[in-house]
C-alpha cells in the first residue's frame, strides 16, 4: 500500500493502488482540466489544499520496513486520489 502526509488537513492517510494509470476529466468553473495517467488510490479522503502532499510506499525489508518516496499528491476524485509518481516530476538541476 501507499501512505501520504497530507500537508494542509494534518493527517496521515493509508490506502491501497485502485488503478496504476487513470485517466480523468474535470470540468470546474467552466474549465476543463484532464489528468492522464496518474496513480489511483482508493480514498477520497484529502481535503482542497492538500495536493502536492508527499505519498510514500512502506514495504517490507530485511530486518524493517523501508519507505520509498513514491510522488505527490495531485487531486481528489469522487472515491479516489490521484497520485503523480515520482517519475513523473521533472526536476532541472542548475
């Protein structure tokens, strides 16, 4: 599973990949925003305010646990939230 701290809700939020490429249209305010290919979580539980939250993924090592930074949270949908993987995130380095 993954697990994000949610920046501006202060709550830590665990769930489980519903999708590893969704695809999703949002019309709001009379505009149109598509979101291709992000990572679905299944909750709906972060709040306006907390997207760019970190999500990490907590698997199982030798002797603990290890976390991986895995993306940043990107929207909220009606029952899911949408996750921009790491690799995803273009970083320019100067």
């Amino acid at each position: 599973g993954l697990w994000m701290r949610l920046g501006y809700s202060d709550r830590t939020v665990s769930s489980t990949v519903k999708s590893l490429c969704y695809s999703w249209l949002l019309t709001w305010d009379n505009l149109k925003v598509f979101v291709s290919c992000h990572v679905a979580l299944d909750t709906g539980l972060p709040q306006p305010g907390d997207s760019g939250s970190p999500v990490y993924a907590l698997r199982l090592g030798p002797s603990s646990y290890v976390v991986h930074a895995y993306g940043v949270l990107s929207a909220r949908g009606f029952t899911e939230s949408l996750i921009a993987p790491i690799d995803w995130i273009y970083v320019k380095v100067s």
